[in-house]
C-alpha cells in the first residue's frame, strides 16, 4: 500500500518557517557636518559663548570729535538636554529552544542604532525651527527668514519659494556657497509637478529631473537656485495656527496649520556660518552583561547630547501643507 497524504498526516508539518526575516524598510538619515561640533566642552551641563555684534560707521567732519559706540555684545548657551536609551535581553530558555535567535538579536540591536539615530536627526529639525521666533516673519535686513509656502488656498512649495529664500539670504550677507534646504519629501513631489522646471536647461544638474525626480536614499539630491536639497522625514511640525504676512517681500500672506511641515534652509559654508551647535557628553554607548539570577543576556545603549541654536541669520523656514502637493 502507498504512503499517501490522506494516511501519514502525521508526518506532514502544517506551517513551516524561512530562514528569512523580514526586517523594517529605513529611510536614510541626514549626514554628519549639518551642524557645528563643539569641542570645549567636556564637563558641566552648560556651555556660555560670547557674541560680538556689528559695527555702525559714522560720518566725520573736520574739527568735530566722533561719537564713541560701544559694540553689541551678548551669550548664547548650548545645554546638555537629551538622554535617551535602549534595552533589551533574552532568556536562556529562548537560547535553548528558539532558532535564528543571534540574528535576532543582532537585528534588534540595528533597530535600536536606527531609532537613536532618528530620534537625534528629529532633535536636530526641532532646533532648526525654534531657533526662529515661531511667530514672526524673523527678517533679517528687511527680509523674511519664515514665511507659509504657496498661497490662501494652497501651502504648497515652488520656484517662487527657493527664489525668496535665497533673496533673503543674499540680503543678510550669507555666503552663496553651502547653502541647503532640507525639505519633506511632499516638497520633492512638489517640485516635481511643476511644469516648467524642464526648461532650465542652462544648469546641468537639472538634466532627467522630469524622469528620475528628486528623491534618492535621502542624500543630496538636486540644486535649485543654489539651494542643495535633501529629504527628511523628521522634520518638525506646526502645534499652533501661527500667521504670517509676507506679502510686503511678494511672498504669501498665510497662517500656517496645525501640522504643517517646517522645511529647514540654512547655510553650512563652515563651523562659524552653522546656525546650530551640538555636543555629545556620550555617543551612543553599548553594555552587554550576563545576569545570572535571571539566567539572561541583557544590553542598553545609551546617549547624552544636546543641540543649540548659535545664530538666526543663516537660517529660514518656509512652511508647507502636510498632506497636499
């Protein structure tokens, strides 16, 4: 008599399981150097810096003594804030009895390496945005550094905005080179939409726009206007309605909404144009020790740091629509 399926059922295993596992699909994170990496402060939780304002020429005439001016002076601070961590084990039952449990745990610890890496750029964004009066047009020698994107009906960004951003820039006196705008990548879809992009043929990089779009593995991506453009999934939102009239600069008169996205522009050009400082007092550090009562492996990583704002006038933020494009 033949072995068959309907009289050995006891031998046919009713689920099986890969050898594969199937991990979470990551953007990628910013790259270093978007910042300014303080390295004189290796103790405390504050660090002071000293500020030196601009001097105000005078007209002189003969036999008349000039009036003497002091300088603006002032201190800006860059606190240790943020101390977040990791943790996680695995019972030596699990050990004993589970299978692909080491890559399991290997995995778990890139999990981990990705959400402090997430949560870092996320910290980042946010003093990008409160390094600005969030309800104010900022100016800067009479031109906004934070305007709403678009106009009454529509909070979406375009040529105009990266025009306006860069004239306002060029106004403060900020170096053309290292300029860069991080934008969500609703902002990328956008830009793709707009028509007549295809027709500034002049600047080579540009070249596929239409066909390739902008976003690749949240990296550079395209320059417009001198802006160098990268994505972000992280970047800080809206809490409260703030309205902001720019229609003097020719910009739009808007409040932004509850959940708008705050696309971060900025100048990098070197440590002193950075509008933002950082400090690590711990990089992410990893322990792993064995507990025997417990009869487990555990592991924890942690990290201190914190993010400041060091000036106001190499950084913008224009405001767009959460969902539309």
């Amino acid at each position: 008599m033949s072995q068959l399926t309907t009289n050995t059922t006891a031998f046919i295993e009713s689920e099986q399981y890969s050898q594969f596992i199937l991990d979470n699909i990551h953007d990628y994170l910013l790259p270093e150097g978007m910042w300014r990496d303080v390295t004189d402060f290796s103790s405390g939780t504050t660090l002071n810096i000293k500020t030196v304002g601009t001097v105000t020429l005078q007209d002189a005439a003969e036999d008349t003594p000039l009036t003497y001016n002091p300088i603006d002076t002032g201190n800006i601070t860059l606190t240790i804030t943020d101390y977040v961590g990791d943790a996680w084990k695995v019972s030596d039952e699990l050990r004993e009895d589970g299978s692909q449990v080491d890559q399991l745990m290997s995995m778990r610890a890139m999990e981990s390496t990705r959400a402090l890496g997430e949560n870092h750029e996320t910290r980042f964004l946010a003093t990008c945005n409160n390094a600005q009066t969030l309800t104010s047009l900022n100016e800067v020698n009479g031109r906004p550094h934070r305007f709403v994107a678009g106009n009454d009906t529509l909070r979406t960004m375009g040529l105009k905005e990266f025009a306006g951003m860069k004239l306002s820039f060029d106004k403060a006196g900020v170096p053309s080179t290292g300029r860069i705008a991080i934008v969500d990548p609703l902002v990328e879809a956008s830009l793709n939409n707009v028509s007549n992009l295809i027709s500034l043929d002049a600047n080579p990089r540009f070249d596929g726009i239409v066909n390739e779009g902008f976003a690749r593995d949240h990296k550079f991506v395209r320059n417009i206007f001198g802006w160098d453009i990268w994505t972000s999934n992280y970047l800080d939102s809206i809490v409260t309605q703030q309205a902001l009239n720019a229609s003097g600069a020719g910009l739009a008169n808007d409040s932004a909404e509850v959940g708008d996205k705050c696309n971060i522009f900025m100048c990098v050009a070197d440590d002193s144009c950075k509008p933002v400082m950082h400090a690590w007092r711990r990089a992410p550090s990893t322990e792993g020790w064995r507990e025997s009562e417990e009869r487990a492996d555990k592991f924890q990583v942690t990290s201190r740091f914190g993010f400041g704002a060091q000036r106001a006038d190499t950084i913008g933020v224009v405001i767009t629509d959460d969902a539309l494009f």
